[in-house]
C-alpha cells in the first residue's frame, strides 16, 4: 500500500496528502494486529474472547489458574477477581478493566494504613501511588508479594532497580556486609512518621543506635580498641559512619573533622574516665575546645551586625565534632538543626503542599549565614533578588569544590551536590534583567503597586514565598478573582489576540468541489 502511493503518476498536494494519511492508517492498523493478543489487551483492556455478564472468578480461572498459585497468595484473590476488577460488556466486545482510575487507589481501599496522609513527608515513593513497581497484585515466590526478594545482587534484588547503595565502590573504599542480609534487614518500606526522625526518614527498623547494637557488640575488644577507648554505645553510629557504603575505611562518612580523620583524638580529648568523654582541657566546655582552632567563627559570632542567638550557644548544639553526611557536619541533618529552634519554619515544613527545595532539603544555611552576617535576616546576598538569582539566574554557576564531586556558591560559602544547578529551574531574562514571567515582565528595579506609600521596590517575594506554601511555584494566595497578577495590575483584563485562522476543509469536500467546477 504505501509503495503503491510513491510509484502513482504526480498527485496534487490534497490527494497526495490524502493516501499519505491512508497509508500510515493502515500500516498502523497492520502493526497492531501483529501484536501478541495479550499486548493488545492490556493496551486496550479488550478481553480476548466474549464474556457473559455474569461471569466471575470460577470463569475466570478456567484460564488465569496461575493467578491463584504461588507462595504468597493475595488474600483479595480468594475474595474473587470482581473484588478488584470491573468487567464491562458490549454488543460484540468485553472490556476488562481495575474499578479505580489509580491503581494505589484501589489498593488503599483495603490497605488504608499504607495510604499516606497528605501532609506527611519523607514517603517511599513507590508506596505513594505506584504498589504495583514493588508487588505482584496476584501471587508470588516471595514474601508481601514482592516481585523480587529484597537480598541478591543488582540483577536478583528488587530495591536495587532503583538504589544503588553498595554497588560501586571504590578500590580503597569499604561495604557494610548487612547490605547481604538484605535490605529488609534494616529497613521497612512503608514506615513513615514525625518529620525530622531519622527512624521514619530513612524507613528504618529501628532508631540508631538500637539497629546498629542489633549486631555491633559494644564491649568487643576489636571495636573499642577501633574507638580508641571512648565511649560509643550511646552514639549516632551514622553521624561518623554511612550504613552502605563509603570511598574511605570503615564506612566512614564523607565529610570528616581533620583531627578525627588523622585520628588525632588527643588534640580534643584525653582518655576516657568512668566510661565518659574528657576534654583536653578538663574544666572547659565544647565551644572553648573548638574556638582554639575556629577563632575566625568565634569573632564572627560576636562581631556580626546581625546576631544569630543560636550561633552563641554550644558548637556541638548544631555540630558534631566528628564527621557527618553533610558539609560542617551539621547534625542531625542541615533542616532539622534549624527547626530545633525556629517553630515557624518547622511547622510550614509540616504543613505546606510546597516546600522550596534549598530550605528543607540542603538546608537554611544556603540562603541564611548561620554564624551572624551584616543583613537582616542573616541573608547571604545584599538584596533578594540578587540572592535568588544566585541559583535561579541565566549566568547562575558553581565554583569546583578541591578533592570533591561538591560544588560551592557564595565565595565558597555554601557547598551543594555537582548536579544541584543543573535541575534549578533559570529564568530566561535579558541583559535588563527583564522577562518573567513573560517577556519584558521586571522582576526588580520599579515600585511595588501593592505598597501603599510607594518606598518599596518589586522583588521576587513579592509573587513568591521563600519557605512554603500552598500554591504552585510557591505563589502567595490570589485575591478573590484567583489572579496574583491582580494584585499589582488592578485594572487587569484578558486580552485574546487571534493569531491567523488555519482553515481544514475535508478531503472529500475539496473533491466534491472541484467536481462542481
């Protein structure tokens, strides 16, 4: 059919037009019925053969039996397959279909504890709405209808077709033999609870260090003598050592104290006296042993414009002295360290649909300097705008970070991941800083509208929150008529320019015309 078009005497552009269409119609339609049946009726949700409409579950075993075989066997399938499955009958043609739109949706009905509430955070992805990326609706050889077991290399283990802890480490790094226990050993996929807890946020068992001391003795001689003789039991194990892996020794954590990485533990501490910690200098606290190196830190606190109250308290309130998951090694993670304090922005973490992602993923400290600085609110740029376009601006770049993937803005103040720019949505402005949200639109440099005295300049709070909210693109809420634009421009009306009209006439109309002349 379709060379049958390219070997016809020349056409004119419609009926050329014409049999171009038809042939893509048919080799389509060809392309399709190729298809294995099974192919087709999973696309299309057409059963194979005709079903009365009182079929149920015994005709319908007479050829899925193996649906109702295995070792784990999903108790809706004894229930009966309509339990789930809605069948739909025509004049010629059976559909078979699931009773809800979304398959989590079906699911929730009777898993109504797995169904995640909408405020709540730090969920297992697939356990949001996608049950079927994990388990078997029907049966499996595995327990909780896991498609594969949670143990076994990459190829046998079902966690590691998205993870990949424990699979490429390097030549002088080190591996935690648990990861062979399966990851079912340490983690439970669908726990989930208060915000901020590493028990919840990382679906653990049980909170550290109970998990570790499930297999890590204590009293062992090896592993005191690896500590140096200071006491441990009570320690976040993963605040020095990562639970899978680590390109260094010991599972130890990526970023690490000089002293403690040269285990130089006499330059803080001196031996241990009943089982607790001693300071080199006996009678002194945290912050007088750590301002003998960090004296820089200790004149910025009590020199800066703008004081930080927390910055004047403990260094190990915010620190461990030891290594950490995070640059400074702040504990127990750069967001809750901040939340400790500031309530506000702990309960918008809580409580909001849309959080900006610096603020509660890397944490305050990109946009705020945690030690005092010279503006209000401890912002690290001299306006707004110039601290968002930082990240969010057209020449937005990262300085190279020494002897690390990171990359650093601020004068190589604040660290990030080497990726983290490329996914920060830039806005497209001109060279006068014009062009969003649309073309020539300013997003600083002319008097806001909505202040009254008409001091203030326009900036990127003024259509965005900086934290969180409730709207997309962390808009504020819209005034009555649902525009933010409104708000600015009060005599707003939409305007619709037509563009040209592209007029399609129906090939048979066309051939019924020309018949006519």
């Amino acid at each position: 059919m379709i060379r049958r078009v390219f070997d016809e005497p020349t056409l004119s552009a419609q009926d050329w037009e014409q049999k171009v269409e038809t042939a893509i119609k048919m080799f389509l339609l060809l392309a399709l019925l190729f298809l294995p049946v099974s192919v087709r009726c999973a696309f299309a949700g057409i059963h194979p053969v005709q079903l009365p409409k009182s079929a149920d579950t015994p005709q319908c075993i007479e050829c899925h039996e193996d649906k109702t075989k295995g070792k784990d066997i999903h108790p809706a399938v004894g229930m009966g397959c309509l339990t789930c499955h809605l069948i739909r009958n025509t004049a010629d043609t059976t559909r078979v279909n699931l009773k809800t739109a979304r398959i989590a949706t079906l699911c929730f009905e009777c898993h109504a504890d797995k169904q995640p509430a909408s405020n709540m955070r730090g969920i297992h992805p697939p356990a949001a709405q996608d049950c079927i990326k994990c388990h078997d609706p029907h049966t499996s050889a595995n327990a909780h209808l896991l498609l594969k077991p949670a143990t076994g290399g990459k190829a046998d283990n079902l966690c590691l077709g998205c993870h990949e802890q424990g699979l490429n480490v390097p030549a002088k790094g080190s591996r935690h033999a648990a990861l062979d226990m399966g990851c079912d050993a340490c983690h439970v996929t669908h726990k989930v609870g208060e915000i901020g807890k590493q028990e919840f946020e990382f679906h653990l068992t049980k909170a550290v260090p109970d998990l570790c001391l499930g297999c890590h003795d204590t009293k062992d001689p090896k592993l005191v003598a690896t500590h140096q003789g200071q006491p441990f039991a009570g320690a976040r194990c993963t605040s020095c050592h990562d639970p899978h892996d680590s390109k260094s020794p010991k599972l130890l954590q990526k970023y690490l104290h000089p002293p403690f990485a040269d285990k130089s533990c006499d330059t803080c501490h001196q031996p241990a006296k009943d089982g607790k910690v001693v300071l080199t200098q006996a009678q002194a606290s945290a912050k007088e042993i750590c301002v003998t190196c960090h004296s820089d830190k200790a004149e910025q606190i009590e020199k800066a414009k703008v004081q930080h109250p927390g910055a004047a308290g403990e260094c190990t309130d915010c620190h461990n002295p030891h290594a950490g998951r995070y640059p400074r090694f702040v504990q127990p993670n750069p967001v809750a360290a901040c939340e400790s304090c500031h309530s506000e922005e702990a309960e918008i973490h809580k409580t909001q649909k849309v959080l900006h992602q610096p603020a509660f993923q890397q944490g305050c400290s990109v946009c705020h300097t945690p030690h005092g600085g010279e503006r209000e609110h401890l912002l690290r740029a001299a306006d707004t705008n110039n601290l968002c376009l930082t990240c969010h601006g057209p020449n937005a770049k990262g300085a190279k970070v020494a002897d690390s993937s990171d990359i650093s803005i601020f004068d190589g103040n604040v660290r990030l991941p080497e990726n983290y720019l490329s996914q920060v949505f830039v806005l497209r402005l001109d060279d006068k800083g014009l062009g969003h949200p649309q073309e020539r639109h300013p997003v600083g440099g002319v008097l806001d509208p909505t202040d009254p005295q008409k001091l203030k300049l326009i900036t990127c709070l003024t259509c965005h929150t900086p934290h969180g909210g409730g709207q997309h693109l962390l808009v504020p809420a819209t005034d009555k008529s649902g525009s933010l634009c409104a708000q600015c421009h009060a005599n707003l009306k939409p305007v619709f320019t037509p563009g040209p009209v592209r007029k399609t006439t129906n090939p048979k109309d066309k051939k019924k015309k020309q018949q006519q002349e």
